[in-house]
C-alpha cells in the first residue's frame, strides 16, 4: 500500500512540475511579445541625414501586385505602404511601368526572382500571396484536369503531385494571374492555379468571378517584400527598422477592409501563445492519460516483468541444454558463419572456429562441401533438406540444418548438428553380417549335400581312369569331372558370395540370373519338403543395387516360405517390371499367418517359430528394403498360403554411397 502511494505522490509531482516549467516559459514569451510591439523607430545620424534630403520613397510595382494601386482616391497599397513607412515620413510612389527609376521594387520573393537578385537584397516581408485551384463551376474529374498555372509558383514536383478527385492534371504556363485567367478563358482550361487575391481581381475584371470558383486549400504560400539595391545601405536599414516598428497583422488587415472588403493580403502574425497552450494541454492530457493508463494496467506491467524473467529463465535453460547435448551443434549465420560452439563442438574444433565457414572447421571438401552449403543455402531461405551422412575424422555423421525464425518470421539464424553414428552403423552392419551366418549355417547341410553329388561322380570317374584303357571313356571320364568340378565350384563361390562383407556400392545385376544363381543354395532344403521351387520373370530387368541387401531380403523370404510348408507344396518368385521400378513376389502354399500378429511381423524379435526364430528376419528384409528406398506389403489367407511383395526402384546409373 505504501509502494503504491509513493508512485502516486511521483507521477503528481511530475505533472506539477511540467505545468509550472510550461507556465513561466508562456509568461517570458508574453513579455517578449509585448516589448516589440509597439516599438519606436530607431534610426541612425545617417538615416535621418538621408530622410533629411528624401521626402518620397518611389517604388516599382511588379505587374502580379499592380491590382493593389488604387486611384487618386488612395487604394490598398498606398494606404498598408504609407503606415509602414510612417516612421520615416516618406510618402510611397508607385510605378508601373518596368524601366523607370525606382528606389525599391515591390515583388513577390519567387525562385525566377532569387536566382536573378545579384545585387540587390530584399527586406522580411511586407504580406503574403497565398496560392489556390481555381475550378471551373460543373467541371468534372473524368480525365486529367486541364489547369493553366501560374509561372513560378509551384515546383514540378510539386505541381506533378497535384491531383483533384485522383486525376492528375496537365498544366499550361501563364507569366501573371491576369494570364493566366485569360489563357484559361480563352482555352476553355477547367482549373486556374495562381495568387488568390490577384486571380480574384483578375475574374472580377473579367466577369468571371461566377464561372471560376476558388477552393479553399492553400496549395502555397509566398513573401512579398521591397528589393533594394545592396549598395543602398542606408535606405535598407530606414526600411528595415520601419518595418520592425510596425504592427504589420493590424496595419494590412485595416486596409483590406478599407480598400478589398477584407479580402485583401495580409501579413501573418507569429504569436507563439497559440503554440504553446495547444501544446501544455495535449502534454498535459498525455501525461494524465499515461497516469491513468499505467495505475490501471499495473498488473498487466507486473504479468509482463514476470514473463521476461521466465523468458530469461528458459533461454538460460536451453543455453545449459545446447551446451549439455553430446552431439556437435552450432548456431550459424544465415551464410553459414559460426557465431556460438555447444561444448561438444568446442572441445575438439580448432582455435578461431567463431566467424568462421562450418565447412571450413570441418575441413570438408569435395562432395561433403558442397553438399553442406546446399544445406546452408536452403536453410537460410526457410528450407530444411534430408539430412545428410559423411565421415569427418574418421567418424560418421549424420548432419542436420535447421533455420530458426525470428518474431517476424524471417531467418534469423541457423542450427548446425552432426550426430556420431559410427556406432550404430557398425552395429547395424554386425547384425547383418550374424544373420548371414545363421542363414549360412542353415544352408551349410544342403550345400554340403549339394556338394557330396559331383563328389561322388570324381570319385566313380576316377576309378574309371584308373581301370579303363579306352582312350574314348578315359576322355568321357576327364569330361564328367570337369563339370563336377564346376558345378562345386559354382555352389562354394555362390556361398562365398553371399557370405562376404559387401562394400555398400551400387552393382548392376541380371536380376532374373542372380536369383537363379543365389537360390541354388537353398534348393536341397526346398527339395527335402518335396516343395517345388519356381521363378518367373515375363521380362529382362537390369538394375543398379546392393546386391548384399537384396541377397537378405531374397534369402530371408525364401526361407520363411520354406519353413511355413509342412509336407509339400510350391514356391513361387516372380519378378514384374514396372517401368520405373519392379515388384519381386515370393509366394508360397503353406499354412498363412494369422490375421492378429500380421501388423507384428516386421518388428524386432517376433517371432511365431518359438525357440528355432530369432525374430530379426522380416526386421531385417524391412530395414533392407526402405534402405533401398522400396517398400514391402504381405497378403495371407490362414491355410493357403502368404505372398510377400517388394517393390524397388529401377537404378540406370551407380550411386557410389555407402550406408
């Protein structure tokens, strides 16, 4: 309760002390205000020797000014002009015609006249000439408006800025108001733009003042003043102390009443209290609104902090988790610069890895390199790519980048992790290599048997040669032997084919031949079934593969539609070619699979043949398969049998990389 008075007793003072600073910076300006006006004329020994011998102050009247001459009558110049000079007790001369004797001139202060003052000096201004659109009465903006404008007013940017009822307008030039009227009358123009109290002169003399409308927008405003010439020193300061002497507001705005009906130009009065009360009470009314705004929204201030501190809280957090995660990180810029190493990185990167290219540290090249800027390059424009895998240093690793957005969505920065995966790569590959070996051992008595058949053909033979003289069977003997021979030879290096450690390459394969070739290995156990044993392939196919993985996902099949028939039956492989990929079916006519465990059959370790299965079989012909890129599906029907499909994709080309 006391915190809360405290902040009110603040707030109070601060608005008091503002109203009072606010307060005495008026009553100063006040003052100033009110010595210099009225003020007396002070004029130097050479200013009054020189209104000694000068009674009259000739002035030439440019022709956009001429209208404000009267007549013998007196007019509005000759009144504002002669309250001004007053002071001095010089009575002003008019002159209207350019080449005559002047001691001054009366113009309007435009850019045409600036640029040609070499010379001469003007002094503050007398009055101004407000700027106005004049339209025609029923002219409508269906098209670029037709203006005729007064030269010099409005800059071309400006005057291309221009528009009435968003149509822009296309101006014809005029030296004067009264041409510009004319040009416009004469030219049938919609819109005048030009001085507005000489245009409305202009009208009236014309009998256009119904036809043309002024609007009431000030589209600018221009200085009238005295041009004098520079070496005219003396009459300057006369002319300037007269008009600083002067109440310049009142004195023009008492002859145009007198002279133009109110009507007439007038000189602007600067009083800066009509400044600063507008802005002591919008300060003031911002200044309460702000009180009231912050005692009423005190909680939400409260809820706010406390969300900063959580914000503080959790950043720190995910600091501690990025510097605790075992894998490498880094926080990258969106032009793949290092700004911040997690632990992990930093104890094994070289010195001055900050602001330095990822690739760079990594000492990447090659394939590698480019491959990680792609991965860069995308991620900086909100992509993400599949990660990838390479060795670094001996290792393994799989790499991701992921952009990171910031509060308006862009990319601030990036995130760089590569997880060591040499472990689980060889453990992987250590698994396929045992379930080679038990497959291996499984095959080992019939390829044993396989074997023992030419064996036995040798050894008859050789008894032969060694009995028989006739050279024609000694011949036929060699012969039989030598095809023993081979046939052994084939079955041993089919074993050892399937037996070895696959270097991971793609190799292009007959895929028709190589299933003939790697399934003679399981033809003894096929045959003790009394299981027949078929392949089709309507077609050639020719693919690049790994013939490892498509060897496990052959062999693994094969046997369990040999271990699913009991007595005898038929195993079907069919191989369709698809156009972009092919589908190798391995059908067989044994007992099926129960409908409740087929969506169980390709997880690790299940399995329904109790003690005699691993379980790792179809999780390996899965694995195999997707790591091909193909996918597989099964149909059973309990007690007629189970096809097993894979499609895999078509390869024309070798893809050199190792998984």
């Amino acid at each position: 309760m006391r915190k809360r008075t405290r902040e009110w007793i603040i707030i109070l003072l601060i608005i008091l002390l503002f109203a009072l600073l606010c307060f005495f910076l008026i009553r100063e300006q006040d003052r100033s205000i009110l010595s210099q006006h009225p003020r007396e004329a002070h004029f130097s020994k050479a200013d009054r020797h020189y209104l000694k011998d000068h009674k009259e102050l000739t002035i030439y009247v440019e022709e956009d000014l001429q209208f404000l001459i009267g007549d013998e009558k007196g007019g509005y110049l000759q009144q504002y002009i002669g309250d001004v000079l007053e002071p001095a007790d010089l009575t002003p001369v008019f002159l209207t015609r350019e080449g005559e004797e002047a001691d001054a001139s009366l113009c309007v202060v435009s850019q045409k006249v600036r640029q040609s003052m070499r010379g001469r000096s003007y002094t503050s201004p007398l009055f101004q000439m407000e700027g106005a659109l004049f339209l025609r009465k029923g002219a409508e903006a269906d098209g670029p408006i037709r203006t005729v404008l007064q030269e010099d007013r409005l800059s071309e940017r400006r005057a291309r800025d221009l528009t009435y009822q968003d149509q822009p307008m296309d101006y014809a030039k005029a030296g004067s108001a009264a041409e510009a009227v004319s040009l416009a009358e004469k030219k049938d123009y919609d819109g005048i733009i030009a001085d507005r109290v000489s245009t409305v002169n202009a009208l009236a003399r014309a009998g256009l003042d119904r036809v043309y409308l002024p609007g009431e927008k000030v589209l600018y405003e221009m200085n009238v003043c005295l041009l004098v010439d520079s070496d005219q020193t003396v009459l300057q300061d006369i002319l300037t102390q007269c008009i600083k002497a002067a109440d310049l507001h009142e004195l023009s705005y008492e002859a145009s009443q007198s002279w133009m009906g109110g009507n007439g130009p007038q000189a602007m009065r600067l009083d800066y209290r009509l400044t600063y009360a507008p802005a002591l009470i919008i300060l003031l009314s911002v200044l309460i609104a702000f009180f009231v705004y912050y005692m009423t929204n005190r909680n939400m201030y409260r809820e706010l902090n406390a969300r900063m501190d959580k914000i503080t809280e959790s950043r720190n957090e995910m600091q501690t988790t990025f510097n605790g995660v075992g894998h490498l990180m880094a926080e990258l810029t969106p032009g793949g610069e290092i700004t911040e190493l997690n632990h992990a990185f930093a104890e094994g990167a070289p010195s001055g890895a900050l602001n330095r290219k990822i690739w760079d540290v990594l000492e990447l090249s090659g394939e590698s390199e480019e491959r990680i800027r792609q991965m860069v390059e995308h991620g900086a424009q909100g992509k993400q790519d599949e990660r990838y895998e390479t060795e670094i240093g001996g290792s393994i690793y799989v790499i991701d980048v992921f952009p990171v957005e910031d509060a308006r969505g862009g990319i601030a920065q990036l995130l760089f992790m590569a997880i060591d995966v040499t472990q689980e790569r060889m453990a992987k590959r250590q698994l396929l290599q045992d379930n080679k070996m038990i497959a291996i051992g499984q095959l080992a008595a019939g390829v044993a048997h396989e074997i023992r058949n030419p064996l036995g053909i040798i050894r008859n033979y050789c008894y032969v040669l060694k009995t028989m003289e006739d050279e024609e069977v000694r011949a036929k003997a060699i012969e039989e032997i030598e095809n023993a021979v081979e046939t052994s030879g084939g079955i041993i290096n089919n074993l050892l084919d399937f037996s070895r450690i696959s270097s991971g390459r793609m190799e292009l394969m007959d895929l028709e031949e190589h299933v003939r070739s790697l399934l003679t290995l399981n033809e003894s156990v096929i045959r003790s079934k009394n299981t027949t044993l078929k392949i089709e392939c309507p077609v050639p196919i020719r693919t690049y593969m790994s013939r490892e993985s498509f060897d496990m996902v052959l062999l693994n099949l094969v046997k369990n539609a040999t271990d699913a028939i009991e007595e005898s039956g038929q195993i079907t492989v069919r191989l369709e070619d698809r156009g972009e990929d092919f589908v190798m079916s391995v059908e067989d006519t044994g007992s099926g699979i129960d409908e409740a465990v087929l969506e169980e059959i390709f997880n690790p370790f299940f399995t329904t043949k109790g003690s005699e299965g691993t379980g790792l079989g179809l999780y390996i012909v899965y694995n195999e398969t997707e790591k091909m890129g193909g996918d597989i599906d099964v149909v059973s029907t309990k007690g007629k049998g189970t096809t097993f499909r894979v499609r895999l994709p078509i390869r024309h080309g070798p893809e050199d990389k190792e998984e």
